[in-house]
C-alpha cells in the first residue's frame, strides 16, 4: 500500500526544517473542516503553544485559519518569541495555509 502524497511531501519538507528555542517551527495540519497549528522547540521536543478553530463558529474556513493564526501569534508573543519557522505540513502553501500564516504576521510574527 502507497503512502498518500501528502505523507511523503511532509517528509521531504521535514528534513530540511527543524524549530529551535529562538526560532521554533510552527506545524500546520488541516483536516476537511478544520485547521490546527503547534508552536514545537525541536531541540527539547516540546510543544510550546497551539491553536485550532474547534471553538470559532463564524466565518469560511480561510477566515477561521486566519483568526488562527492571529490568536497563535498573541501566544507567541506572550512567550517572548518574534522569528518562526513555518512547516506547512506537506500541504500546498494556498488557501488555509496562506491565510493561517497571513493570520501570524499580522499578529507580528516574523516568518
């Protein structure tokens, strides 16, 4: 059985990224409905902050995955962070995904 071209996307975008304690990464994982991001220190595998829009009810999906990425960004900033880096996740940087990272650097993130 072959894995999903996703899988293999994602690993090949792993493999050259990783988060450190200055610059974690931000994991991206979307499903049909939803759109989940983790803040994650590689160097101690930590999971330092994460946001979902489970609880936000209004709004299209690409405006529930920016509302995401504006109330991670206020996490981030709360732990003295400024710089990340961005792992989308083996998905295509479109869509959900450009408007979760849109969401962070509106929130004054740097990616």
């Amino acid at each position: 059985m072959q894995k999903p071209k996703r899988l293999i996307l994602h690993k090949r975008v792993r493999k050259n990224i990783s988060g450190s304690e200055k610059k974690p990464r931000v994991c991206v994982f979307k499903s049909g409905q939803h759109i989940y991001a983790q803040v994650i220190d590689d160097s101690s595998h930590k999971t330092l902050a994460s946001e979902s829009d489970l609880k936000i009810k209004n709004g299209t999906k690409s405006e529930r995955a920016s509302v995401v990425g504006e109330n991670l960004a206020k996490k981030i900033i709360s732990l003295k962070l400024k710089e990340l880096v961005f792992d989308r996740g083996g998905f295509k940087y479109h869509g959900r995904v450009l408007a979760l990272a849109e969401g962070l650097r509106k929130g004054g993130v740097k990616i």
